[in-house]
C-alpha cells in the first residue's frame, strides 16, 4: 500500500494528503455500484478522506457516499459542502441535517461552505458553530474563497475556527500559489485542492506525459505528486474507476528528480502577480 502523506487540521487531527473526491457522482442511478465501488476501494487504499456535496447530483452523491462508508464510518473522514442559499443561521443547520439524513450518519467531520453567497458570514459560522455545539459537525470550513474573502472570514466571529478553504488547485492553475497559499501555510489552515487533474485535461499535456514516461508512471500520478509535494495541501481526484483509484494512490509514492521539478515549472510557471481565483 503506497505510504500516503498526512496534512494536520488546525483541530490536531491528521487527515490523508490524498483523499477522494464525488464530483459527479450520483447522477444516474445505474452507475452508482460502479461509484460505491470505487469509493471503497479508496478507502481499502487509505484515501479515507471522503469530499462531496449536497450540489453534487443535487444530493446524489451523498447517498452514493452513504452507501459506501456504511459499516466503516468510524474509519473515515468525512466532509460535505452547503449551498450558498442556504447559508443563513436556520439554512445551514437544515441543510445539514438532509445531507446527514443522505449520507446515513449522525455526524460530519468538517462541513463547508460552497462558495460565497447573499448571506452574510456572520450568520453561517454562527450556524456551523452551533452544528458544532449540536455534535453534528466536528468543524468546519470554505470553499472557493480567496484572500481577501479568508481576511474578511477571520474578522467574524469565531471566524478563526475555519478549519480548510477548499479551491481549484492544480498545476495549470497555480495562482493561489502567489498569495493565498502562503497564508493558509502560515495560520496552519490547509488548501483542499479540487479537480487536481483539471478533470482529466491535464493527462493530455505532451510535456506531463514525457515526464511520466521518464518516471514509469501516468500523467495523473505526476499532477497529483506536485500537489502532495505542497505543504498543507490536500488532493481530492474523483473517480469512478477502480484501477484508475489504484493508479491515483501510487501518486504518493513517486519520486520526482530536481530536474524533473524544474521541467513542471518550466511547463505549468508559477505566478509571478496576484491571479483571481478560479472555479469550475
């Protein structure tokens, strides 16, 4: 089993640097074995982190998660994510109560906001630090917030509890780099790096293949090892292939040469200026 790199909460708790992601998932109902399936193989491999969302298949996904953690909660940390419509005091506290009802469970181990929306933050870390309170969450955190809405975060109150800002973070999008990176790293709050092979676009790229090729591995396990070589970073790939789940967790293992660095940044630079931040 690749030996998978761990990333610490601000809470103490160490979670894989490696997880999986449901983006996608539950949509149509004759695929979902096929989903359950790949999600357990995950966590047999030791991405036990789990990500989804009540967005993803407008609940779908979650039922898809539910039915594959059932029988080994205890063994898995499991995140969800709320719409912003929903982010009022009474909203989030609803919400979650429907995504624990989905998921088949009494309780997440981070619940976040999906993006900024009408409600102020105020009122949704008030909901999430009741949820809290309530023993339905463990923590919580964001989602597609960039500095200056994480600044704005941390002047609420009980702001400072946020515990991961989950964005789009892969190497053809490196511009958290340049600013937003470094802050979470500096106050201990992981970045969740969602769509890290840019939904598969990125296996295409001739100089990535060329460098797979040099190391014996894919083009995913080298976008995924650039990621796992960032500190406080957490990779959460999607699949629906159990091989392809296989291939993802071999990531960890891979060992990439200075030169083979050098090529990455040469391909993919890092930014040189303040980027906006980039969603799917």
């Amino acid at each position: 089993m690749a030996d998978i790199p761990k990333v610490t909460l601000p809470s103490g708790i160490s979670v894989p640097a490696l997880g999986l992601g449901t983006w996608q998932m539950g949509e149509d109902a004759r695929n979902s074995d096929v989903e359950v399936g790949s999600l357990r193989r995950g966590l047999d491999l030791g991405m036990t982190l789990v990500d989804t969302a009540e967005m993803y298949g407008e609940g779908g996904a979650e039922t898809v998660t539910g039915a594959a953690i059932a029988g080994r909660r205890e063994n898995v940390f499991l995140v969800s994510k709320v719409y912003p419509w929903n982010g009022s005091r009474e909203g989030v506290i609803a919400a979650c109560d429907r995504s624990l009802q989905r998921l088949k469970t009494d309780r997440l181990d981070l619940y976040l906001l999906h993006w900024r929306g009408e409600h102020p933050l105020q009122e949704t870390v008030a909901g999430f630090e009741e949820l809290c309170r309530a023993g339905k969450i463990a923590g919580w955190g964001v989602s597609n917030f960039d500095l200056s809405d994480m600044e704005e975060l941390m002047a609420v109150p009980e702001g400072k509890n946020c515990a991961v800002n989950q964005v789009l973070y892969n190497l053809s999008r490196r511009g958290v780099e340049y600013d937003l990176l470094p802050w979470c790293q500096e106050r201990g709050i992981p970045l969740m790096a969602y769509s890290p092979i840019e939904q598969g676009r990125l296996v295409r790229n001739g100089e990535l293949i060329r460098i797979a090729k040099a190391n014996q591995a894919t083009p995913a396990q080298v976008a995924l090892a650039f990621l796992l070589e960032r500190d406080g970073v957490i990779a959460i790939p999607k699949s629906s292939n159990p091989q392809r789940v296989e291939e993802n967790v071999q990531a960890a293992d891979l060992d990439l040469s200075d030169e083979d660095w050098e090529a990455l940044d040469a391909a993919f630079p890092p930014p040189d200026r303040k980027m906006p931040l980039q969603m799917l």
